[in-house]
C-alpha cells in the first residue's frame, strides 16, 4: 500500500536526520530541495527505499529527494511536520564551525543563488511568451486572421513585453528574497537599471557619471546578470547599515544609505560587467550551436536526460533562460532537453507495450502519461530507466535522432512550455515550418525510442515480470 504524502515526509524527514539536521528546504516540479547540517547522516540508499520517492540526488550542495508531481503536498507536510514554513533560509549552519569555502562550495552557492532566483520567475516567462505564440498564431505568418495593427494583436504584444521588458526587476525581487535581503531594495535597483531617462541616453553621443564616475550606458531590458550582481553586493551593504544606523533613524537611512553607495557600484561597474557576462553567455550558446550545427542539437538530445539525472542540467538551462530572456530565442539547450523529454516518454511508452507484468506495463504508462501531460520525466528515469538500465538506450538514440532532426532543419525555439502535449506551440512564433519541423523531431523522438525500447530495452526476465514477482 503507498504512504500518504505526510507518511513520506515523516519518513524522509527522519531519514536526512530529523529536524535538527535540516536547515532549510524547498522544492522544485519534482524534488525536495534540502539544505542539510550534515550531509553525511541520510543513507541514500535507504531514503530510495521510501515507498513515494522516485530517487536521490546530491547536488549544488542540495540532497535532493525525487518525489514527482505530488512534491508541492509532500513540501507542505514536511514543513506542516517540521515548522520550517517560517524559517529563513540560511547560508551556514548557525550551530556548527563556519564550512570552508572551496571552489566546488563557491561554485554550489553560486548555482545556488542563480537557481534560486531564476526558478520562481519561470511562470512569468512561459506565460509572458504564450501570449506572443497566440499573437503569432493568430497573425499574418500562420492563420492571417488577426492584422498586425489591431487592438487584440497589440495588447498581446505588450503583454510579452511586460513579462521581459521589465526583468530585472522581477528577478531583483527574487534575488533579494533568496539572500534574505530587502525585497523591495533589490526591485529598486532593478527599476533604476530601467529609468526611462537612462534608457533614453542609451546609444546616443551623450556621456554620463555617477558622483564623478564614468557610467558606461546600456539598455539592461531583458537582461538578468547585471541585476544578480547588484543584489549580491547589495546584499552586504544592506546587511552593513542595518548593523550600525541607529535604529530611530533605520527606517529611513538605512535604504537611502544602501541605494546611495549602490549607485556608482551598479550603474559602473556591476550592471555593465554582468552585462558584458550575459552577451557573452548567449554569444558561447550560438557559437557552440553553430560550430555543431545539427549534430550539437542531435548530442543535446542525447545527453540531456542523462544530465537531469545528475542533476548536471542545472547551469546550462540557467544559460538558455538567459539567452531566451535576452533574445527571445532558443536553438540549442531547449530544443534538445524538449526532444529528450519526448524520448523519455517514448522509453516508457516502449515499457508498457513489452512488459507483460500488469503493474509494470501500467508503471509505464503512467510515466508516459506523466511526461506527456505535465513535462516530469523523472518517473520514467529512475521507474524504468534505472531500474532496468537497457531502456536508456531507446532514451539516448531517439534524443539524438529528434535532435538532429531539429538541428538540421533549422528548429528555433520561442516559449517555455512544461506540457509536452503543447510542445508545439514553443516552436509557433517562429512560423509554420519551424512549428511543423518542431513537432516533427519531438514525434520522433518519441517513436524511435519506443521502438529501440520495445526491442531491446528488456532481457526475457524483465518481460515476463520474473523480477517484479521476486520482489
């Protein structure tokens, strides 16, 4: 019989130690997030053992624990258990000695910070680009039923550009939230990255300075590096006058003082470093397409599944986001993870049609169905992948012949869709032939891997379920 949601936090909340050995935990689509005192006290093999999880990963200084679609209830029981609702998140463990910081720690709380404050943001990046697919769709390169001019197909227009235009200050809301630092502070910054009279000099003959200082100007519309620097610093200057203003003048100094000294920091140094840091994020993404062409699509497909076991996906789809963010475009990680995701789907298509056992063929189908429906693969992975290994290769072969498929026709990738059965409109605003030859790889992918699965995915045992009635 399966545990109950608050059976499995019971029973993974005990399993990484209890209460006392967690400092903070939060989720994502499909896993538990915690940050642990010690790492070293939950048996991962143990936690795996857990009726309702689907697997563990350690990474980015996470212990990560797989639960699936049902997360959000299982979070919400874990913290209904723990009382962690209202805890802060927490950068060391206030009881124990200070952790060294080593390149692999400085580059987990790295990815930390980026992951953290980008996630929350996703729901207004997918739904900001979903109105420009519907004004594509409805427009003069597709159905020719909505003129470019009209009331509706403007609205839509400046709806996408809400979503992106202003960014940096969405994202210096989540940041801040992420260093436990004033929210408003850091949308603040953001909206001073996007005054319209700074806006206004950019790529014109006029100079400017900051107190004296040159200001180099640059339009920070759409961007996300420069914001997350600013925050970061601003963070300690913050954490510095909240220290030693006198707290009957706080109020009021405190936000003056910390904006006064980020001024000069933003506007010259932070804002055009992490500008320069961004066009050159995206610029590495299209050189790396463009060298490979098809084939760094086709290896993206292959790969990318295998990386999300790893966790290892992590940075190069906080690099897409950002290239998406500032061009509107994608032509290597997101099409690649997509056709992936379709392969994934298809492995556990393959599944349900060759095992013969009736709880694995509806394992199967249930991964299918999940993937399909609400763009979680990790059921599939670690249900049918690892544990019958052979699987994974109907995964890697069909990712890569929907990747190539997509690379060689020239596939661009427009609008974050976590529904696979709506993949389609991802590839819409880039016309009818980027939409047709987007399905296409993703179909195929799909049915490639079903077919490798069906027929070499499984030893005779696995078919006849010998292992599934031993267990």
């Amino acid at each position: 019989m399966a545990n109950t949601n608050e059976q499995i936090a019971e029973k993974v909340v005990a399993a990484v130690g209890g209460k006392d050995n967690i400092t903070s935990v939060t989720h994502c689509m499909t896993r538990l997030r915690f940050t642990l005192k010690d790492n070293n006290i939950p048996n991962q093999e143990e936690v795996k053992k857990i009726k309702g999880v689907l697997g563990v990963v350690v990474s980015g200084g996470q212990f990560q624990v797989i639960i699936g679609q049902n997360v959000p209830k299982v979070y919400a029981a874990v913290c209904a258990q723990t009382g962690l609702q209202s805890q802060k998140v927490l950068d060391e463990n206030p009881d124990g000695p200070k952790e060294k910081l080593t390149p692999k720690k400085i580059g987990s709380n790295i990815l930390n910070y980026l992951s953290g404050s980008i996630a929350p943001l996703i729901p207004i990046i997918m739904a900001a680009a979903l109105f420009r697919t519907i004004g594509a769709i409805l427009g003069p390169d597709i159905l020719n039923i909505l003129p470019s001019d009209s009331n509706l197909a403007i609205l839509l227009d400046f709806v996408y550009d809400a979503g992106f235009y202003f960014f940096p200050i969405y994202l210096g809301y989540t940041a801040a939230k992420k260093l436990n630092t004033s929210t408003v502070l850091g949308m603040f910054i953001g909206g001073i990255m996007l005054a319209p009279d700074f806006v206004a000099m950019v790529g014109t003959d006029v100079s400017f300075t900051v107190f004296g200082i040159p200001c180099a100007l640059n339009n920070y519309s759409t961007t996300i590096m420069p914001i997350l620097l600013s925050v970061w610093v601003m963070s300690y200057v913050h954490k510095f006058f909240s220290k030693y203003v006198p707290t009957v003048i706080s109020t009021i100094f405190t936000p003056f003082l910390t904006i006064l000294v980020m001024l000069p920091i933003t506007l010259c140094a932070l804002a055009p470093l992490g500008n320069f840091i961004g066009i050159y994020l995206a610029e590495f993404l299209n050189w790396f397409s463009s060298v490979g062409g098809g084939f760094a699509v086709g290896l993206m497909g292959a790969a990318y599944s295998f990386m999300v076991l790893t966790g290892m996906h992590g940075p190069i789809v906080l690099m897409a986001i950002s290239t998406l963010v500032a061009t509107g475009t994608d032509t290597l990680v997101f099409i690649g993870g997509g056709v992936s995701m379709f392969a994934c789907c298809g492995m556990a298509l393959g599944a349900a049609l060759r095992l013969k056992n009736k709880d694995d063929k509806a394992l199967g189908l249930s991964c299918m169905l999940t993937g399909l429906l609400s763009g979680i693969t990790e059921p599939a992975l670690y249900g049918i992948g690892i544990r019958y290994k052979r699987p994974f290769i109907g995964l890697a072969i069909g990712g890569l012949v929907g990747g190539l498929y997509a690379g060689f026709t020239h596939v661009t990738y427009h609008v974050m869709i976590s529904i696979l059965v709506l993949a389609p409109l991802s590839y819409t605003a880039g016309g009818t032939a980027n939409m047709i030859n987007g399905t296409i790889a993703s179909v195929l992918a799909m049915i490639v891997s079903a077919v490798i699965t069906y027929f070499f995915g499984f030893t005779k045992e696995d078919i006849n379920g010998e292992e599934s009635a031993a267990a």
